[in-house]
C-alpha cells in the first residue's frame, strides 16, 4: 500500500514539506484509539533470536532508524511502533539552528537516492531534553540513541565545548552517543576527523564518561569518503579512546555513475540511498576485518532491501540503520530485513 498509493502521493510535493507533513500525520494518526497497536501488530516483530546485547544494552531487534529523520527526538515512539528496535535521535547542537538554506533536500528518483544538505537544522538541545523526558522506564520504553555534533557558528578550535554541551545535557535520557563529524553541510565538520582534533573530541568526552557512576556507550560516525589509510587511523583512535564502536556511514559527496538529471546530481550536499549501497558495505567490512572484529558496528547506507541489510551484517555488521531506505520502501522494510534475519539465522 505505501509504495503502490502512499508514495507516488508524497512523491509529488516538496521532499522537506513532506517530511513535516509525515511527521504530523504520524503523530495524529497514533491518537487514533487502536492505530498505535494496529501499526506494532504490522509492522513490529519480536522474536528472541531478534534480540541483540551490544555495549550493556539489548536492543529489540537490530533494525534501527539511522540519526536526521527524528532530529528533534518528536517522534521516537511512533517509530518504534513502526518496526525499529531503536531510534537515534539528532543531530542536536547546543543551540538551536536553522540549517543552511531552503530548498535543501532533493530526490534523485532514478537513482533511489536523496541529496540533503541540511546543515544540522534543529531546536537544540534543551528542547529535546524536553520531549525525551517522556521516554519514561516502562516496556514500551525505546531505546535511543543521541546524534550530537557542533553549532556551525562554532570554529572547529572550540568545536569540544559544543560536544561537551551535548553529552551532559542529553546523559540522563539516552542509551548510547553518537558523534557526529562526518556530515558533508556544516562547512569545516569532517575536518575534524583528522586524527588530532578526533582524539581529543573522543578522549574528552570518554573522560567524562567514565567519571560517571554509569557510563554510556559512545559510537562513532564516519563518513564513506574516507580513504584505508583514514580507516586505519579510525581503528587506532577507536583503540587509543576505547569508544565502544562505530557507525558506518554517514551519505557521501561522491557523484559516480548516477541516472538522474545532472541538475539533481550537481547538487551540493551528501548523498544517500542505493548508490552508496556497496560503498557502506566495503567500509564495514574493512574495519571489521583489519580490526579483527575489535569493536562494534552499526551499518547504515543504502540500505533499500533486506538482502542489503543481510550483506552488512554479513560484512560485520551488529546492527543496522535505515533512513532513504525507509522513505523509498516504507516501514514495510522494517519488518522484512527483520524476517530475514530470523530466516537466515543471523
């Protein structure tokens, strides 16, 4: 029904307006007395083979909804209804932004892709803060995880202080971190995967984390653009800070072998969807590999069938992630990676 009626519907209006439209409609259709079960009854699947105990967490099922479509934490649980076994939330900033400017978010159709270049538009942290307060301990309670990154008014220099932010005011309402300093739209962001300016991001936020009574694990997202002598530095940062794992990966600003108009193509931002497919693929499997298995990864990139989501998890992947995927083929695709892990005993 979503690909065959819903799609082709949402498909002809602006990609931005339709997200918030999404978003409200999901949000008023869960008010409907028996829409929220319908949607579990559906699309959720729980199984005990789903279950997945990753860095002192279990998580439901290992599908999860990748950081930029909930940015504001509003819709957490409605997601969850959906399908996912978590959701992340963000990417937070300190103070609230409104990204670069519109229009900022493309389909590129032919190509089973998205161009954004949102530039980590959101409420800031506090709002979020707010809203995450909700999420009180219970079974309905869904597991999240916290995107952070930088205000892009911030210089690169001070760029800690806004992860510092983060951290602390988000530490008491997510499961796990996410830092975030990959992302193609906040001009000078990726510099900071440099091995200096990374470590010292990671170090002072583990330091930090481990003055707690209770620590939370902290992940890190990567982008696909890097080169294997930057994965290897990726490895041994992962080493030196002992982060609990990484996310691999954030959309990428190659253009290679694309079918849609070249207007679509030549426009700036990080791409995402079935082109970056293997490319997500191929970074899983060489940190797995050349780190012998050392730390956990969650895959996400291109993840538009669930012989995709099979193929990460096979390339080592523990979890996976799904954003373009999810607008294209609906939370149909939720329930159908999930039925085939349990099918191929994963």
């Amino acid at each position: 029904m979503y690909k065959s009626l819903v799609r082709p519907l949402l498909f002809r209006f602006d990609p931005e307006g339709v997200h918030h439209f999404s978003f409200k409609a999901i949000k008023l259709l869960s008010k409907v007395p028996g829409f929220s079960t319908l949607s579990r009854k559906r699309y959720k699947l729980q199984h005990p083979a789903l279950k997945r105990n990753l860095f002192g967490l279990e998580f439901e099922n290992p599908v999860g909804l990748a950081a930029g479509f909930d940015k504001d934490a509003k819709a957490f649980a409605e997601f969850s209804n959906l399908g996912f076994g978590f959701v992340e939330i963000g990417t937070l900033t300190p103070k609230p932004q409104e990204g670069n400017p519109k229009q900022r978010l493309f389909r590129l159709k032919d190509d089973a892709a998205i161009v954004n270049r949102m530039g980590f538009n959101n409420g800031g942290v506090d709002a979020a803060v707010e809203r995450l307060k909700n999420n009180k301990a219970s079974e309905d309670r869904v597991l999240i995880g916290g995107n952070i990154g930088k205000n892009k008014t911030t210089p690169n220099e001070q760029a800690v202080e806004d992860y510092i932010i983060c951290f602390n005011k988000l530490f008491n309402h997510v499961d796990y971190f996410t830092v975030n300093v990959s992302s193609p739209n906040t001009p000078g962001l990726r510099e900071l995967q440099d091995r200096k300016p990374l470590t010292h991001i990671l170090q002072t936020l583990q330091d930090l984390n481990n003055a707690r009574p209770q620590r939370k694990p902290i992940l890190l997202k990567i982008a696909p653009d890097l080169t294997d002598e930057q994965l290897l530095d990726i490895i041994g940062i992962v080493e030196d800070t002992q982060i609990d794992g990484v996310i691999a990966t954030n959309t990428t600003i190659e253009r290679k072998e694309l079918k849609s108009d070249i207007t679509l193509q030549k426009e700036a931002g990080g791409l995402s969807g079935a082109p970056l497919t293997n490319r997500a693929t191929q970074v899983i499997k060489f940190l797995y590999e050349k780190s012998h298995g050392a730390f956990p990864i969650i895959g996400v990139g291109g993840i538009m069938t669930a012989q995709d989501a099979i193929d990460k998890i096979k390339a080592g992947a523990s979890l996976v992630q799904l954003y373009t995927g999810f607008v294209y083929e609906g939370p149909a695709l939720v329930r159908d990676i999930n039925k085939e892990i349990l099918r191929q005993g994963l």
